[in-house]
C-alpha cells in the first residue's frame, strides 16, 4: 500500500522539484553562454582571453537608485568599473 501523503508533504515536493527545475535552466543557460563566449575567443587571433565588449546604454539614471545606492557610486560603477 502507497504512504499517504499530507498538504505539508506535497508542499515541500513541490518545493524541491520546482527548485530543481529552476537551477537547472540556470546550470543549462550559463553553460551555454560558456559554449558561446568559447566559441568567441577561438575566433579571435592573436588575443585569446579578450572578447570584444561594447557597453550597454544605462536605461535609468543615476539617481534612480537613490535609497539604496547614491548618485555617485553609480556613476563610478558604471563609468569607470563596468566600462573597463
């Protein structure tokens, strides 16, 4: 005879299966960019761990993140450290 399963042990299945499932994707998504960025850097000669890099244009200003981040750190953030 099969155990008979209550609400509390069909919630915490559901849990882990859906987790699971979830890091899976990650795991598989990453992997495939790995592929890709490889795929990239054999393409390119003479500079193996370079991979050509254009930076993205802020969708937001600097400000926006006001509460949490301040005006300045973003600027640095983005202008110097996410640019290099």
């Amino acid at each position: 005879m099969l155990p008979v399963n209550n609400r509390r042990d069909f919630l915490k299945t559901t849990g882990r299966a859906g987790l699971a499932a979830g890091l899976s994707i990650t795991a598989l998504s990453a992997l495939a960019e790995k592929v890709e960025r490889d795929a990239l850097l054999k393409g390119i000669e003479g500079h193996p761990e370079e991979i050509p890099y254009e930076q993205r244009v802020l969708p937001y200003g600097y400000t926006v993140l006001e509460p949490v981040i301040d005006a300045m750190t973003m600027e640095i953030h983005y202008s110097k450290h996410a640019s290099a």
